[in-house]
C-alpha cells in the first residue's frame, strides 16, 4: 500500500546524497578494504568526536553493542541487569545472550524508566544499569547517575534511538560507562544494512571492547580472549560517514515537524515531553492517546502510515515467560503500550504532510465527539 504520508522514504535519501554515497562505496570498492580498516577507524573517531566521548568502537548492529558492553563489564550468569520494560526486546535480549538476568521496573508517564524504581531494586547481584533514551528522548541520567554512583553500580546507556539527543548540552551515549548505539537503517543515522557502535570515555573498555568483537585477537595471530566476530564493515562505515555530516540537516528537519505535531496536537493528545534542558533529535514522535488502534485505523485509511513502539511490554512476551514476570507487574507500561502512536516525523516531510497528519488525527477526536453527543 502506498500512502500519501510514508513513514519512512529511502528513495529520498538516496535522492539527496546518492552522489556522495556513491563515492564512497567507490572509494572502498576500489581500496579492496572491506572489514574494519581505515573507514571504520575514521568513522569510529568521527562518532566519537560527535558524542564527545574519547572512544567509539564500531559493531556488527545494536544489539550486539549492548552485548560486548555488558560482556566487557564482565556481566555473566548469576547477574542482574536494571532496564526498562517498554523497549525494543533487544535491550533485554543483549543481557539474556550474555547470561544474565533482566530486572525489569516500570516507568514514568512520560515513557522513559523511573530512576526512583531502579533504586529499589539494586540488589547484591545487580551488574549494570540499562536504562533507554527511548523515542530518541534521554532518560533521566541525572537521577539515574545520582543512584548508580550511590549504590556503585555501573550505567550502560541504551542510545540506539538516540543519536545526537542531549541533556544541558551533553550528548546520549556519553553519561555512562558505554552508550550503545544501533546504525540500523530506520535509525536517525542509518547504514545501509546492519551496523552499531559503542562509545565511552574508558580507553580500556575500549580497549576490551575491540578485542571482544574480533575473537580476541590482539594481532593476527594471537587472541587474548573468548571473542565474538562483530566487526564493522568498510562499506557501511563510508556510508555513515557521509550520513553523519548530513545528520545536522536531518536534525532540524525532525525537530521541525515535531514542534509542528506539538503546537497542533498538544490540546488533543498527549505529545512528547522536551524540557528546556533537552534537545531531542526525533527518532519517534509518539503521542499518547485514546482509541489508539481506532486512530490508527483512520489515519491509514486517509493515507497516513503510523507504527506502534512497541505494543506488547518485554516483559509479557513469550519469551520472557521463565522470568517470572506477570501482567500488572507494571502498570505504567502496560497502560501506555495500548495508548501509544508513533506519527511519521521523517526529514523529508512537506509541511503540507506533517499538516496533514495534524488535520486527520483532529478530524479523528472531533468526530468521536460529535458520535459521542449523539
Ligand atoms: C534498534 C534498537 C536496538 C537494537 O539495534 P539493532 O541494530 O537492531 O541490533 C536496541 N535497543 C533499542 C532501544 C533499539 O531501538
């Protein structure tokens, strides 16, 4: 089905920078480079400099990011790890792979995790805290830094969304020990396949960190570790670099249509929070509403694509069903699973769609009104 307001468009992208992309999968082409290398050493402290942090390890994709960040604090069986329920199931999945166990705690009204929660439940065998920049929103690191450093905890930042995002002019992915990001291709800087990275300010976890994504090879010959392979490629790392310059324009463009969505919407639905202190670079825009699925049903019908982030809370999936975990245990979670509507905020909307959407999910809430007199 082909709608008049995509949620995402490819074919723009390669419109707007084809040419440079082109180039660049030319330049590696022709170098024969092709796994690590320079381009990913260049993009690595390209990504680096950008979060302001000291190091950036380049990796096969997000999930694994947050898995050799986790293995490198030496996370293991026997483990907990504090994260959020309302995330994409691979924030738990990295700390199932590595043995340990995911704590979940519920989070706050305005979807990211609640560092009050966390505090009460580090217990002996609590390794790391997880928490998600969810929607491309920083979470709390100021309360949650407050618990982790009290309690002597290490934090591990979920930034797969959150390229670019800051609290008071500091950059996601660089409040913990490791911020993890994911280069996936609906992420706000994209590969053209899988792709992730890590950064931190810890030149031996970096340090670790490349040994553990390459069998632990400290040369050619010679592992010093149990590794994995999850090495970055040449080719996606071109890309990125490219993608990375743009990434200021992509920025105002998302910011943008999400001030547009907030001055439009914000007496009909609940629109995404941004303090003062923020600046969001919009991966997501996600509302909260009543008769969700409803709206969603309508707008598609009026040529709109919107996406559900994400509707069933890790903790009632299938998978998770030997942790024990309920539905009740979290609330908050729950309640927002089945109110949350992520509208199409891409950079390359028209003003006339992102106009659009605005008048369809209006025209949604005044007709249940009007039927609701009736
Ligand atoms: C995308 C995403 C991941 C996983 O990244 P992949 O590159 O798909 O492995 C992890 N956490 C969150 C919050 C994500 O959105």
């Amino acid at each position: 089905m082909k709608f008049e307001v995509p949620y995402t468009d490819f074919p723009s992208q390669f419109r707007q920078s084809g040419e440079e992309t082109l180039e660049a999968v030319e330049r590696v082409l022709a170098a024969g480079n092709f796994i690590l290398g320079e381009e990913v050493e260049a993009f690595e402290k390209e990504f680096a400099e950008f979060c302001g942090t000291k190091a950036a390890v380049g990796v096969a994709n997000g999930t694994d990011a947050l898995m050799l960040a986790l293995k490198a604090l030496g996370v293991g069986p026997g483990d907990e790890v504090i994260t959020a329920p309302n995330s994409f199931i691979a924030t738990a999945g990295a700390v199932v792979q590595v043995g340990a166990r995911p704590v979940f705690v519920d989070v706050r009204a305005d979807q990211n995790i609640d560092p009050g929660r966390i505090d009460v439940a580090i217990t002996p065998r609590t390794r790391a805290i997880l928490p998600v920049h969810l929607n491309g929103r920083c979470a709390d690191m100021a309360a949650i830094l407050e618990v982790a450093n009290r309690r002597g905890v290490p934090v591990i930042e979920d930034a797969a969304q959150a390229v670019g995002s800051s609290l008071d002019g500091q950059r996601a992915g660089s409040f913990g020990l490791a911020g993890c990001f994911s280069l996936h291709p609906l992420k706000n800087v994209n590969a053209v396949g899988d792709a992730g990275i890590i950064t931190t300010n810890d030149e031996d976890l970096a340090r670790r960190l490349r040994l553990f994504r390459n069998h632990g090879l400290r040369s050619r010959d010679e592992s010093e570790v149990w590794g994995v392979n999850s090495r970055l490629d040449a080719l996606q790392a071109a890309v990125l670099r490219v993608r990375l310059r743009r990434f200021p324009e992509v920025v105002e463009a998302r910011r943008r249509n999400a001030a547009c969505y907030r001055s439009a919407l914000s007496s009909v639905v609940e629109c995404p929070v941004e303090r003062p202190q923020e600046h969001n670079t919009y991966h997501l825009f996600v509302i909260q509403c009543d008769g969700r699925d409803e709206l969603k049903a309508s707008l598609a019908s009026q040529g709109v694509d919107t996406r559900v982030h994400y509707p069933i809370p890790i903790h009632l999936q299938r998978c998770c069903r030997g942790l024990g975990y309920r539905p009740g245990d979290f609330p908050a979670a729950e309640r927002q699973a089945g109110r949350i509507l992520s509208l199409p905020v891409h950079q390359f909307l028209t003003r006339a769609q992102v106009e659009k959407v605005c008048a369809e999910v209006g025209a949604f809430y005044a007709a249940e009104r009007a039927s609701a007199r009736r």
